[in-house]
C-alpha cells in the first residue's frame, strides 16, 4: 500500500503590508498615489479649521487671528484641480 503524501505550500510570511491609495485623474491622466498619513492630515486640519470656527461663532476674538490650515484635497487632482478621478486601493507586501 502507498501512503498518500499531503503536499503543504509554504508561503513567505509577509512581515508587514503597506496600503496606498491610487488616484487616475480622468481629465488629464495625471497617476498619484496617497497613504493614509495623508488621510490623517488632511482630517487633523479639517478639524483644526472647524474648531476655529466654533470658537468665532461663540464670540472669541481671538480665534479670529488663529490661521486657517490649508488642507490637502484627497478627491482632486493636484495638476489640473479636476474632481473626475478613479481611486483604487493598492496593498504592498513588505
């Protein structure tokens, strides 16, 4: 009697993996690519500007000297400024 033999494929264990998104500009064909550093960014200087806001609104004078931060535009094209892009999610293995 042969004795059946199970083959087991070892894959390289894969230490960490890197997600990026990537962006197509449909107008120009301008490719970029962000990570989600610059998610968190531009989320952090969304909420900056907002809490200003909130604070002119209760009438604070001096937020009205605190600087808008000028946030990143995930969902525009930084050559030409079109909002017509196709965004894909890209997962590196490093």
């Amino acid at each position: 009697m042969e004795k059946e033999t199970e083959t087991i494929k070892i894959e390289p264990k894969c230490s960490k993996q890197i997600e990026e998104t990537k962006c197509i500009c449909s107008a120009c064909g301008n490719i970029w690519f962000y990570g989600k550093e610059e998610v968190r960014e531009s989320k952090l200087d969304n909420m900056h500007n907002l809490g200003k806001s909130m604070m002119c609104c209760g009438g604070c004078f001096p937020a009205l000297l605190i600087p808008n931060k000028k946030g990143i535009d995930l969902n525009k094209c930084p050559k030409c400024g079109s909002k017509a892009i196709k965004k894909e999610i890209i997962v590196h293995n490093v």
